[in-house]
C-alpha cells in the first residue's frame, strides 16, 4: 500500500516545530523506521509530517552535568559509537540488539522511546535506568521519569501537539552493576521476552538496591525493585525469578510462544541477569 498524502515540513527551531503541530493534525518525524510503515499500511493519516531533523538543538548528543543526554534526532547508530556513551553500559549492552545496523543508521533513541512498543529494547534501557524523558508542548517544556512517560501498548504520556526533545541517562554511580538479555526468533526481530537488570553494592559487597525491567512480556516494559529478591536468594535465585515471571508476565501466547513459555523465559534471563549484575557490581566496586 501507499501512504495517505500528506504535507512536509522541516523547520529549523524548536518553536516552529510546535507551531506546525498546533491543532493535532501534524506527526513527527526524526527517523521513520516505524511512522513510515505505518503510513505504507494508512494506520495513520497525518495531515502533515513534521521533520525536526534540522532543529540543532534536537541533534545533539554528550555528558551533560545530570548525565548522558540524547537530542529527540540523534540517530541510534551515532549513539553506538559515541565514546561518551561508555558512561552508561547498558546502552552498550543493548544497542547491537535494536533491529540491524541498516536500521539504527536512521532509527533515533527517542523515537524508539515514542512509539513505545512492548518488545522494544530502548524503552527497557529506559526505564530500568530510571531516564528522564523531557518534552515540549503548548504548555511549556516538562519532564518525566521513563517509567510514567511509556503509558501503555504504543502509547506514551506525549500528547498530539508534544514533541520529544530529549531523553537522560543517569551516570552509572559506584558499585553498580548491569545486565541485559533477550531471546528473539532471529537477531534483529522484536524479543520474545528480555531483561535488563541493575545491581548496586555498597563498601562490604551486600546489594543496596536492584532493579528490573521485562520486555516483550507485558503491554508495556514493566519494572519491579527486586532487591529483596537478590538479598534473600542470593544462592539461587530460579526459583524466586520463576516465581516473579508469574506475576509480571501477562502478555497472551501467540504463534511464537505461549504465555507460559514466555514465563519460563523470563525466569532464565531473570536469574542469569540479575546474578550477572551482581557479580559486576562487585568487581567494579573492588577496582574503584
């Protein structure tokens, strides 16, 4: 199919962008590598593509003083390879799994984190990281946590006149650790079910504070603190983790695995992720 006609637009400032979305009836447009399928099938039907691709202040990318901050333009793939991103490992750890290279050449962070998709890798990151996804609109410019900004099934708390202008990652603080894993039909394809996980250790080994993020598992990345979970089963932590994918999973089965298979892989990657961050957190905080 072909997309419904549309106006393009491509202004050069941040006002003009939310100018042209006044009135609801504009759609952003950084990379397209999901808003262009969905024009080809007319699931949508903007009256007008907004390009902000050459707002400089949506292209910039680097350490700020709250931590690594992403423009709303910044390609995935200029991301990959920032050195400066080292700063925040799990970007690292899941970057080479979002879609293939040829994607991540013109897919951006903060679209990722706009279309919201439940299997996406970046929203996980997001929320487990506990990054600040900041917006503009008629209103003024305000931000949120990643966690309240992604609402539900492609659905985020940005409204239609919204735009994304950036997305923080905090700087990894001492004794922490991190992990992340997914099982997909193929590389590239969306996961069936992923993990990213966060540990920190204080001075004498003993976790403070453990966080968890699924994806591909409910209608959104859900995040659960689990720091109990490591604290009181350490040893073996499978049973525990095939005890929390009861609770969290609760996405319908479909041709590429039940719900309870999903179940049985979340619990895996659960247990070996978290036991994985552990151990890095720890080996980190003895070489600090």
């Amino acid at each position: 199919m072909k997309a419904a006609p549309f106006a393009y637009v491509r202004p050069g400032r941040l006002d003009d962008v939310l100018g042209e979305l006044a009135g609801g009836d504009g759609k952003v447009l950084a990379g397209g590598q999901s808003l262009v399928p969905v024009l080809a099938m007319r699931l949508g039907r903007p009256g007008t593509l907004v390009d902000i691709t050459a707002v400089p202040e949506l292209t910039s990318v680097g350490t700020e003083r709250d931590g690594y901050r992403i423009g709303a333009a910044v390609r995935q793939r200029a991301v990959e390879h920032d050195r400066a991103a080292h700063a925040v490992p799990l970007i690292g750890m899941a970057m080479p799994f979002v879609g293939h290279r040829e994607l991540r050449s013109r897919g951006t962070v903060c679209g990722s984190l706009a279309h919201a998709d439940p299997a996406a890798e970046l929203p996980a990151v997001a929320c487990c990281a506990q990054a600040t996804v900041e917006l503009a609109g008629p209103g003024g410019r305000r931000s949120m946590p990643a966690e309240e900004f992604v609402t539900g099934a492609m659905t985020t708390a940005a409204g239609p006149e919204d735009v994304v202008v950036a997305v923080t990652f905090p700087h990894t603080r001492p004794g922490e650790g991190f992990g992340f894993a997914e099982i997909a039909r193929r590389h590239g394809d969306f996961a069936l079910a992923g993990v990213v996980t966060r540990v920190r250790v204080g001075d004498d080994g003993a976790v403070t504070e453990a966080r968890l993020t699924g994806s591909g598992i409910s209608d959104r990345a859900v995040t659960r603190d689990v720091t109990s979970l490591l604290t009181e089963h350490e040893d073996d932590l499978r049973p525990a983790a095939a005890a929390l994918a009861e609770e969290v999973v609760d996405t319908g089965g479909d041709s590429h695995g039940s719900t309870g298979y999903r179940r049985r892989l979340f619990g895996v990657l659960a247990a070996r992720e978290l036991s994985r961050a552990l151990h890095r957190a720890r080996d980190r905080k003895e070489s600090e």
